[in-house]
C-alpha cells in the first residue's frame, strides 16, 4: 500500500521559512517523479513544484522562485520542500503527491500524479 506522509507545516511570520517533508512507503520512491501542490480555503488545488526521479532536475511555479526549494534523499525515500521568504498568500493546505511518470517536460496537473497525500496545513501571518 502506498503511503506519502506529510510534515514540517505550522503556523510562521511573514518572512519566515519552513521545510516540509514528505515520507513515502510502499513503492520503490527512486521510480517516481514527486510533486508538491497547495490548496488554498475556495480553490482549486495547484502546481508547487516537481522534481524528477534522480533529484537532478526541478520545475516551480513562478509564484514561489527563488523562494522555495525542492530536493529529495533517495536513500530516505523522502522528498524536501524547503520555503524561504514566506507569504501571506502560501497560506494552504500542502500535498505532496507521486508520478509513476518519467517526463523531459513539465506535468503539472492534478491528474498527471497518481498517488497523495494528505496534506499539512502551512500557515502565513502577515
């Protein structure tokens, strides 16, 4: 079964940093490209960020570079998002998910990713 288990959100000042971590199980974690998303109360869910199967390559929406950084440890079967300079507006829900998917180009939709999880509650006070 696989599982994909969130961590690191809380509440932070504007300005501030948290890294979250997403734990995988289940699946061999080398095999799958990893993304993150956030859902914000009243929207939809949305591209974060994606990195590839060896960690080599990342993509991120316009919204958060040079500000967020996606890195993972294959031997940890874990993948990082480490946010610096923190919003009001990265105030959402946090979802790391997996795709089985090997890419060249970006895939940054919802349905591109096939595995969840449940998310962690970031939280930017201004």
């Amino acid at each position: 079964q696989v599982q994909l288990v969130e961590s690191g959100g809380g509440l932070v000042q504007a300005g501030g940093s948290l890294r979250l971590s997403c734990a995988a199980s289940g699946r061999t974690f080398s095999n799958d490209a990893m993304g993150w998303f956030r859902q914000a109360p009243g929207k939809e869910r949305e591209f974060v960020a994606r990195i590839n199967k060896s960690g080599g390559f990342a993509w991120y929406t316009d919204s958060v570079k040079g500000r967020f950084t996606l890195s993972r440890d294959n031997a940890k079967n874990t993948v990082y998002l480490e946010m610096n300079g923190l919003k009001p507006e990265d105030t959402a829900v946090y979802y790391c998910a997996a795709d089985p998917v090997s890419s060249f180009s970006l895939r940054s939709a919802v349905y591109d990713y096939s595995f969840w999880g449940q998310g962690t509650q970031v939280t930017v006070s201004s």
